[in-house]
C-alpha cells in the first residue's frame, strides 16, 4: 500500500495483519496490540519467513508445475524442494511424501485406503475360504480428532467396517497399548492413534504399540491374516517435539501446517507409498503425486509447507525449550494468583508426557465456566478446547470427560497454548484478565 492510501497494515500479538485507518492508528494499535493470543494448538499464523516464500512463489512459480516452460520447472523445483524439507522433518524420504489439502483429507485417505486394501486381501484370499462377508475392522482411540472419528463412525453406520474406540486411561490420560492389542480382531486393518492430544497434550506411546504391532503381523502372516497397518495423526507434535516415522515404526503420519505457521495445506508420510505401505487415492484426475492425490499442485502453499519444515529442522529444539519455559511459568502464576485449592490442572497426568506448550485447567465453583471467563477477559484470546467444538456452548469437552475429568470440573475448562514468540510478560497480562474476569462473575453471582 502506498501513503496516499488511508489504510495500513498492523502487525498483530499474535503475528497476523489487520488493516487500520491511519487517522486513529495511535489508539486503534494499541488496541489490537493489547490482545495476548494463546490458542496456538487451534491454529498457528504463518511465520514472516514463510509468508515470504509463498509470495515470492506466486510471483515466481506461477506456472503448471507439469510444464516445461521456466515458470512451470521453477514450480517443480520448488515443489521438489519442500518435499525434501517435510521427508528430513518426519525421517522419511522424499517419495514418502504425499501433498494434501490439510489433515482432514490425509486422514481420511488413510482411512479409506486401509478398507480397500483389507477388501482387496479378501479377494485375494488371505482370510480363506468363505470369509468375504467380513467387515474390516479398525482401532483408535476416544479422544481422536473428528477427522479420524467420523470418518469411522460413517463406514459403521453405512454398514461397510466395524470400528472399536478404545478409552484412554483416567490415569495417564494416555491409550494404553495393551488395551489396543486386546481389541485386535481377524480382521482388524488399521490402527490410528494420534501422536499427542490437541486438549490435553498427552503425548500416546505409539512406538511402543507399532512394535507390538509388528510383532503381531509376523505372526498373522503365517495364518493367513491380513497386515494391520498403522498410522498416527502427528498435528499437534510437530514443532513441539521431535517426530521421526521411522523411530514411531508407523505405516503412515499426518502433516498439518497451519499447526506448526504454515499455510492451510498438509501432507500425508507413508512408508514408502504403493510397494512397501498400501496408498489408494480418493481422488481421480492427472497424475501429479505418483497418482496418489491428481490435482495441479498449489504452489505457493506447499512452498510454505516447505519453508516452516525448515524452520522446524533448524529450531525444533530450541522452540521446544522456549515454549515449556512459558507453559511452566503460566502454570505457576496460576498456581500463586489462584491457589491450588482453586484450580484443577486437566492436563497433568502423572506418569505421561505431555506437549511442551499446552496448559488445559479449570477454576473450582459455579458460575466459572470457561466460556464466561473467556468472555469477561479484555486481553486474552484463547479458546476451552478443540476450536472445531466451539459450537457445542458450555457443554463439557467429551475429551476430558473420556480423561476421567469431573463434569462440572470440565466444564470449566480452559486451554491455553502457547507459541513460539509468547512471552512470560505475556503471562503475567493474562493471569491479571483472568483475576478480574473471575473476580468479576464472583461478584455478579453474589448480587
């Protein structure tokens, strides 16, 4: 925007750009600069270095990435390049790496995917003789992610698998793996366990079970079983942890950017896609993605994917420390503005690992749930669990009641995560909007 122009573009708390009228830029910043963000589990705004390198594609890269004409190799180029960067992020390779539009369709892929090759094994006979009216079975938890959920829920209703939903421990808020490997069936094809929690930050001990798994399959190979494949929904890790599909043992690991300041794309690991891991698509068209996901690649996005796997294989651990540093000091101004008397910590669970960055809580007494917290605090912008609930009002979060979290304790409930750039200066500003939020709906329930 040139100066003749009466708006202008403000850099956020939270890292994004709105625009405001130069006349009142003074008092309109310092309103849009009060906000404190710390929902970076919902979503994550795009790092300066990314949005860089999506606009220098869209001037670039503009051409079919399928051409040979100089725009159209530089689109390649650059889509080869990203795909290296997400392979060194999740240690795979290359060729392992499938570009979708976002998590949802990658885990819907895998999904979809695991019924027909289980269908297929049928055909071919590997259940024997007078076993094709079975239904493929799959395993997960109860505390999935909707996009692994429904699609479950939907190939039950339609009478075409059989799904188990295993609850966590209300211990470790963790699935325990011999809870997973009891649910095992004939005919179960697929297990899909996420990789952390969204609400909790439970982290799920999935090396641990895809060895069990392996295990499993050598011997119902002898008997003719089919091959349980394995997947897990790693969103909420990467950029907070270190994520390596081969230390995980799994089949398939879905990439989520806009979880870790990339763009709204996503990708889908599988180990080596069509000869070593099945890989059917959903879609039909060209043959872009080895004909696993036709469609003309989305440049610019998927060079933003590319550039914040970069980040993360430079700076993985030292966002990882900076974030616990934050998370651990919220959790003690909390503690000392509160009282433990007063707060219940619905992520703590002893004996689990948990995400460096997420704090999920809640304030004892009527009249405090999260939504009316939220909405009496002036500074503060974050949510009471997974955003793709928000509707639900203050009904409590299943995913803390499937925890073993008290109803009226859940209900309650806040989360709060933080970011790369949040600071603790940051936290002493929210834990003040949280005291006079709470003090505010204290004495409006007393007069």
């Amino acid at each position: 925007m040139d100066g003749d122009q009466v708006e202008k573009m403000v850099l956020t708390k939270d890292g994004r750009k709105t625009a405001v009228d130069k006349e009142c830029d003074g008092e309109e910043k310092k309103s849009v600069e009060s906000k404190v963000y710390m929902d970076y589990n919902a979503t994550t705004p795009m790092a300066p270095e990314v949005i860089q390198t999506v606009t220098e594609a869209m001037h670039e890269a503009w051409g079919n990435p399928s051409s040979s004409y100089t725009a159209g190799r530089k689109a390649k180029e650059i889509i080869n390049k990203a795909r290296e960067s997400l392979a060194r992020m999740v240690g795979g390779r290359p060729q392992d790496i499938i570009f979708t539009s976002g998590g949802t369709e990658a885990n819907n892929l895998v999904i979809h995917t695991a019924l027909r090759h289980f269908r297929e094994s049928q055909v071919l006979g590997q259940d024997g003789p007078g076993e094709d009216h079975k239904r493929a079975h799959f395993i997960t938890s109860n505390v999935e992610h909707d996009s692994v959920r429904l699609p479950l829920e939907h190939l039950v209703k339609e009478h075409m698998a059989e799904a188990t939903f295993v609850p966590v421990s209300k211990i470790t808020g963790q699935v325990e793996v011999d809870d997973i490997i009891a649910a095992i069936r004939p005919t179960t094809c697929l297990v899909s366990i996420m990789l952390a929690n969204n609400e909790t930050g439970v982290i799920m001990p999935i090396s641990e079970l895809s060895q069990q798994i392996q295990i499993l399959n050598q011997n119902r190979m002898s008997l003719g079983l089919p091959r349980i494949l394995m997947h897990t929904d790693a969103a909420q890790m990467i950029g907070k942890g270190r994520v390596d599909g081969q230390d995980l043992g799994v089949d398939y690991l879905t990439i989520v950017g806009h979880k870790f300041y990339a763009p709204r794309i996503g990708a889908l690991y599988v180990r080596g896609p069509g000869v070593t891991t099945p890989l059917h698509p959903m879609l039909f068209g060209g043959g872009q993605e080895w004909n696993f996901r036709p469609g003309t690649e989305n440049t610019p996005m998927i060079a933003g994917l590319g550039k914040a796997a970069e980040l993360v294989n430079k700076n993985c651990e030292a966002y990882e420390a900076h974030m616990k540093e934050v998370r651990d000091y919220l959790e003690k101004r909390l503690e000392a503005s509160f009282g433990k008397q007063r707060l219940h910590f619905n992520s703590q669970f002893p004996g689990a690992k948990r995400l460096c960055n997420t704090c999920n809580f809640s304030f004892w007494g009527p009249g405090l749930q999260g939504r009316m917290v939220l909405s009496h605090c002036k500074t503060l912008l974050a949510s009471v669990g997974a955003a793709c609930h928000s509707e639900k009002g203050d009904q409590p979060s299943s995913i803390l009641l499937s925890c073993g979290i008290p109803y009226e304790v859940a209900q309650n409930a806040l989360r709060l995560s933080v970011g790369r750039d949040t600071t603790k200066e940051d936290v002493d500003v929210i834990v003040e909007d949280l005291k006079q939020s709470v003090a505010q709906l204290e004495q409006n329930r007393v007069t």
